[in-house]
C-alpha cells in the first residue's frame, strides 16, 4: 500500500485515493453511506470557473466551491499576492500583536461597510462570525448595566453555521434538531417568503413576517438582546428571498425597541447579490455585520465581525475590570487570508464598478427563467443576484418523491456526467456560480442541468 505523503499523493492511482478516501474521511454534510455508494470525484485543480478531477475531467463549478469562488480558481493576480505574502510570512498570531495586512483589511472593511461599523474582529468562518457577534451583543448589554437582555430573535428557516451560538439562533431544525436540548433559548418570526426571477417579485408575505416580529418586540423587547438573519436572501434554506423594503422595516423595528441588529453576510456579501453588499442595496445599518465565504474568494479561510465605535468603547476599562473580550481564535487574521481578501475586495470593486457583473447577473436571469419557466418538474423558482434554486416535483396530480428517492442528489450525480458541479438540498438544485461566470458558460450550466434533469426523470419515470 502506498503512504500518503504530499510528494507522492499525484502519482496515486484513481483507486488509491478513492480507498483512501473510502477508508479514513468523514465528509461534511454528507451521509456517509450514500456516499460511499456514489462514484467519488477528487478535484485536483482549477481555472477559471471549471475543476479538474484527478481523471483529466472538466466540470463547470456551478456551486462555486460551497458558495465561497468570486474570481474563479487560480486567478493570476490573488495567486501573485499570495506569493509575495508567502516569502514574507505564514503566518503571526493576532492576539495582542498585529501585521501589516491585518491592519490594512480592518481599513478597507471599515472604508466599505455601511454606517458606522468602524472595527472588525476577525475570525475564520462564517459560524465564528456569527458566535462573535452575538458574543459582542451579549456582553455589550452587561456592560451596559442590561443584563436582562440576553434573547435572541432569528428568522424562519435562518442558518447562521454549526456552531452551538450559531445553531440556537437558527432555524434550521432539519439540520440542528438533534441539538436543541443543548441550545440556548431563541424566538422565531416567520420569513416573508417571496420569489423573484430575474427582478420581477411575486407573492410576499410581508405584513404577517412583520406583524409577529412587532409583537415579539413588544412583549419581549426588554429582554432581547438581539435579532438576527440573512439580509436578502437565505441561502442555505434553498434561496428564500426577502422583498425588497423588508429590512428597512425590520431595521426600524430594531432601533425602536433597543434590538441589537446583526446581519449574517456570510453568504450574500461580498459581491454575490451585485453590489458589495446586501444592506448597502437598502441603506441598512446594522449593529454587526458577519462576513466570510465570499471575503477571501474561495481561497482561504477567513472571517470578519464588524461593529461600531460605540459597541467598541464599551468593553474597555482596566485588565481588572473584566470587560475586555474573551474571543478568538488560533488563526484569527491570518496574514495570507487577509492578503487574498484585500486582493479579492479591490478586484471585486473593479468588477461592480465595471457593471460586468450586473450584466452577468441579467443574462444568468433571463436564461434561468427560460431554462425553467414552465417547466412541469419544476415546483417553484427563485433568483436574485447570482443565486437561484428550482424545487423539483414529480408533476402536477402525482404523488411526492419519497425522501429516500433522493431525486436531487440524482440530478446533481448525473449532472457531473454532463460537466457540470452542483449541489442539492433535498429535492431543490441551488445554483451558485463563481461571480465571473460568462455568458457561454451560463448557457452550458442550464442546457447540461436540463439535460441532467431530463436524464433522472426518465429514469425514475420507468
Ligand atoms: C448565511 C450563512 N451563515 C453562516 C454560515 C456558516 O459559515 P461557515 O460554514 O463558514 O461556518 C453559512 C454557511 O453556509 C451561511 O450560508
């Protein structure tokens, strides 16, 4: 049996990395014995938007690395900032010490958000984010003789990452459930679930959302210390959307009752919905805002919370007096991650200044509808920026899939024969292509997904 060192790994057979693979890895989010029925695939290298697997196959990355590729892989200008960091320095601890590039991105952060959110704390993905700044509102209200609020509001279907703090204050019970005995008391206000296509919004149901975050406030609004949720559209629960209004309501509602507003960006941020950020497209200022994912452009790991002087000013007194906070983490800041992030945000600015990438977003509209307008498997439809999810059905008058048929899994298995990298969510295909996307390859991501489509349905049909 060959050892698996770094010099020899390339020259391994297909069949001894998938044993490898087989045999020692535990994938995240993945029933493990599904997949070890599947064909696995090794991404060995990038370019562009495709990926390469260790058999020479190529595949459009329609998934954009779990939602992280903005420039596309191996981008000349990251990879040479990155060299010239790499030859300095790997990295250098952010706990009472700094670096160069560390100060120089907390700057531009501060430059680029809204408001008045003048300081960031980094961390290394997007659940720490999250843990920080509901940590930072927590602590905030002691140090401001409020102990009392310590409640946490989140949206419907909210997922804010896998940490405890991170899971309490979602909603995400197909993924969290199991925990809830372990998880700390939250309150919930239901989504104003709305579609949208290619800019044209359909039903909403903002008023009822609304209505019950009032209430909640005002029955419970002295002991909150904090509501929470992903501005524009949540992702991870298969791209559900806010209409556009929502959150200047509910940034109004916040204010009004003393609410600290913290605004998961990990997903939308940084490019994804087509400008730099989602609250700038509404002026929304919030308490905190949680970047990561998009922020190093599917490079490296890195995270930022970002706050205001005020909440800053709070937490400072003598080393005795406790106040100081307790929160970070062995590679917070580390100096690659903050290179490529100041690399990525200064390529992205030239990307939206450029408008390329509101061109992209209209034509990757226009070819969604098209692909799936109408489409009589296709249940529902959604699409804002570079993100759109079709939930799958088996057609009008017929009976639902049995979970286990596990028909978007199908399709996007299938899909990898056409080329094409995708993930589901249940029966939904979410769509999430890296930000520089041409429009020849948006035409093969549809034409390859309805072929893919095509494929499972007939074969389930039979
Ligand atoms: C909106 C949102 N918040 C938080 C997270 C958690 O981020 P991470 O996986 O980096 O911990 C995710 C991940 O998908 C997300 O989409």
């Amino acid at each position: 049996m060959a050892i698996a060192s770094i010099d020899i790994v390339c020259e391994n057979s297909k069949t001894t990395l998938d044993q490898w693979d087989r045999k020692h890895s535990w994938h995240p989010f993945t029933q493990m014995k599904e997949y070890a029925a599947l064909p696995q695939l090794h991404v060995e290298r990038g370019e562009g938007c495709w990926v390469w697997d260790t058999e020479g196959n190529r595949y459009l990355d329609a998934n954009a690395s779990i939602w992280t590729n903005a420039h596309g892989h191996n981008d000349p200008e990251i990879n040479a900032a990155l060299k010239v960091q790499i030859d300095k320095i790997a990295h250098s601890t952010y706990l009472g010490l700094s670096h160069p590039l560390g100060a120089a991105l907390g700057k531009k952060l501060a430059d680029m958000v809204p408001g008045v959110l003048s300081r960031a704390i980094f961390s290394d993905n997007g659940s720490n984010a999250v843990e920080i700044a509901l940590k930072l509102s927590f602590q905030y209200w002691q140090l401001r003789e409020k102990p009392e609020k310590r409640l946490v509001v989140g949206m419907q279907d909210g997922y804010h990452g896998d940490t405890f703090g991170a899971m309490a204050a979602g909603d995400s019970g197909g993924f969290h459930g199991r925990f809830d005995p372990w998880l700390f008391e939250s309150r919930v206000f239901s989504s104003p679930a709305c579609d949208e296509v290619n800019g044209q919004e359909f039903s909403a149901d903002t008023e009822k959302s609304l209505s019950e975050l009032k209430i909640l406030l005002e029955t419970e609004g002295t002991c909150i210390a904090a509501l929470i949720l992903e501005p524009s559209i949540q992702g991870p629960a298969g791209m559900r959307l806010q209409p556009k209004g929502f959150l200047k309501e509910v940034e109004a509602l916040c204010r009004r009752f003393e609410v600290h507003l913290i605004l998961d960006e990990v997903f939308v941020g940084c490019g994804r919905t087509g400008s730099m950020l989602a609250c700038d497209t509404e002026s929304i200022e919030p308490d905190f805002l949680c970047l990561a994912k998009g922020l190093t452009a599917g490079y490296l790991p890195l995270a930022a919370t970002l706050t205001s002087e005020s909440v800053y000013q709070a937490f400072l007194g003598s080393f005795e007096s406790g106040r100081g906070f307790f929160h970070g983490h062995t590679f917070t800041g580390n100096p690659l991650a903050a290179c490529v992030a100041l690399k990525s945000i200064e390529k992205l600015e030239r990307l939206i200044d450029s408008k390329r990438l509101k061109e992209t977003i209209a034509y990757f509209g226009e070819r969604f509808e098209e692909a799936f307008r109408g489409h009589p498997n296709v249940d529902e439809m959604r699409q804002r920026g570079l993100a759109a999810a079709i939930d799958l059905c088996p057609g009008e008058g017929r009976e639902a899939w049995p979970i286990d048929e596990r028909v978007g899994m199908q399709v996007c298995v299938e899909a990898r024969k056409q080329g094409l990298l995708l993930r589901p969510l249940m029966d939904s295909i979410l769509i999430v292509p890296p930000l520089v996307i041409s429009s020849e390859e948006i035409d093969f991501l549809f034409e390859n997904l309805k072929t893919a489509l095509s494929a499972v349905l007939k074969k389930i049909s039979n």
